[in-house]
C-alpha cells in the first residue's frame, strides 16, 4: 500500500487553520481526510473532506524543480479546490484564485522563485481554459516577463529531463518487445510471496 506523503513538516501557519490530510486514492491521486481549512484576508474557505487533488499539477520535466507536493502542498490542494469548485460557483474569481494560491506558497514558506513560477504556470494554465481565462489579460505582462526571465534556468534542464524520460520508454517499449516475441513476460506476475506461502523456491 503506498503511504501518504510526509506532510508533518508543514507546521500550521495561520492563516492556514488546519493541515492537510490525505490518503490515496485508486487513480494516484490524493483524497482529503478532513477539512482543510484557509482563512483568508476577507474570508475563509474550507476545502471539505473527501475533496480530490493531484497536489501540484506540474509537468514531469519540470518536477526536477517543483514537485507535485512540498511545503506548497496545502496552497496546491486549496487552488486544486478553487478551480474545480470555488471559481465555477462565483465564491472566487480566476485571477484572485491563483493570487491568493500564491500568497499561500508565501505562507507556508515557498522560496521566492518557486512561487512566482508556480504562479506563472497557474496563470498558462488560466489562458488555456475558458471558464479560468476571465482577467488573464491583466496579468499578461507579468506572465510573459516572468516565462522570459526564467526560462534561461527552467528549460534547459527540463529539456535534457523530457529527453531522457522519451528515451526511457522507447527502450522500454523495446525491451518489452523482445519479451514478448521470446515468449517471457514483461512483467512479474505481481507481488512475490513468502517462500514458506507460497511452497517452493522463489529463487529458482
């Protein structure tokens, strides 16, 4: 069974009134145990029990520099909410979602970087859906300063990371290939047993 990720070094930081906790789920994804509950300026949202995220929805060749959970976990499930929920019901407008996301990363100790890319990224992500794409506009200056500052660091290695994983499956789709066609699994069968279980020698 995976284990939920260590969220125990997020000590609560008002205004963030609870931790979050979690347990996976069938998909990989992550299932709040209970509320996790954010007092904002104004207001207090509170993102119920039972609520579904990814965490961070970062691309896997940027994950060298933002992984989907760190000390922006609770900020990411909170915006995870904003945008399934929150903006879709006018309790929160796109543009103050992702600004309060990154307020939080601020909270909860994000290095400066990190959450001015976190927020770009959530803003991009903002420009490509119809129901988030309300107010981009104002922040496009930002947004276009912030990509060209940062690629010089983010691209270059995010590149040689997407040309590595392509490499990886095409090995792998080849290896599995030549399994198969040699009449071998390619896979085990699954988990391996106890060799007392299972009655013979696992190692033959």
């Amino acid at each position: 069974m995976v284990q939920p990720p260590d969220l125990g070094v997020q000590t609560v930081r008002v205004p963030f009134l609870t931790r979050p906790r979690v347990e996976q789920t069938a998909s990989g994804h992550w299932t709040l145990t209970s509320p996790l509950v954010y007092a904002g300026r104004a207001e207090q949202w509170v993102v119920p029990a039972g609520f579904e995220s990814d965490f961070a929805s970062v691309p896997v060749p940027v994950r060298w520099l933002i992984p989907a959970d760190g000390p922006w976990t609770a900020a990411a499930i909170v915006h995870d909410w904003f945008c399934d929920v929150g903006i879709a019901a006018g309790v929160i407008s796109s543009r103050d979602a992702d600004g309060v996301f990154r307020r939080m990363c601020r909270e909860l100790g994000t290095p400066v970087l990190r959450r001015w890319v976190m927020w770009t990224g959530v803003r991009w992500g903002a420009l490509a859906s119809p129901v988030r794409r309300p107010g981009w506009a104002r922040d496009a200056p930002a947004v276009l300063l912030l990509s060209v500052a940062v690629s010089p660091l983010v691209l270059p290695v995010s590149v040689v990371v997407a040309v590595g994983l392509a490499v990886d499956a095409v090995v792998d789709r080849a290896l599995t290939l030549v399994l198969r066609l040699a009449g071998r699994p390619a896979d085990p069968p699954g988990p391996w047993l106890d060799e007392r279980e299972a009655g013979q020698d696992i190692r033959s």
